[in-house]
C-alpha cells in the first residue's frame, strides 16, 4: 500500500491506492476494532467496506498518481 493523503477538506479521511488500483479510504478517529474503511474504483464508486462514500475527485487524484508511477516504473 503506498503512502496515504489526508483529504484537504474533509480532516477525518484518508486515501491510499491498493496494489491492484482500487482505493482504500479509512475514517480517521475511529477505533481500530470497528474497521471503518470503504474501498472504492477511481471514479469513486462504492466496492466494499463499511464505509460508502469517497470523494470522486480524490479517487480520480490518487489514482491518477499511481498510474504514473506505473508507466515510471516500467521505463
């Protein structure tokens, strides 16, 4: 997992891009045995987790980071 981004507006979420594409987004302040994290494609579309609402721009964002260090990566 790379390294998470604290959304600018909303303090409580942070964004972090799983290995194959999808983004994790975790609620901040939540106890650690409530497991309050919602994963999500890079249009920010629900797709599994408790939690079920991202920001679109922020998925799109993050998302839009790893496809270049994909392309960086592979020369």
């Amino acid at each position: 997992m790379a390294q998470a981004i604290r959304h600018p507006l909303a303090q409580n979420r942070l964004y972090s891009i799983e290995d194959d594409g999808r983004v994790r987004v975790w609620a901040d302040g939540v106890s650690p045995e409530t497991e309050h994290w919602g994963l999500f494609d890079n249009c920010g579309r629900w797709l599994g987790g408790k939690l079920r609402h991202a920001d679109p721009q922020m998925c799109r964002f993050i998302f839009a980071r790893w496809i270049l260090n994909q392309a960086t990566a592979k020369g």
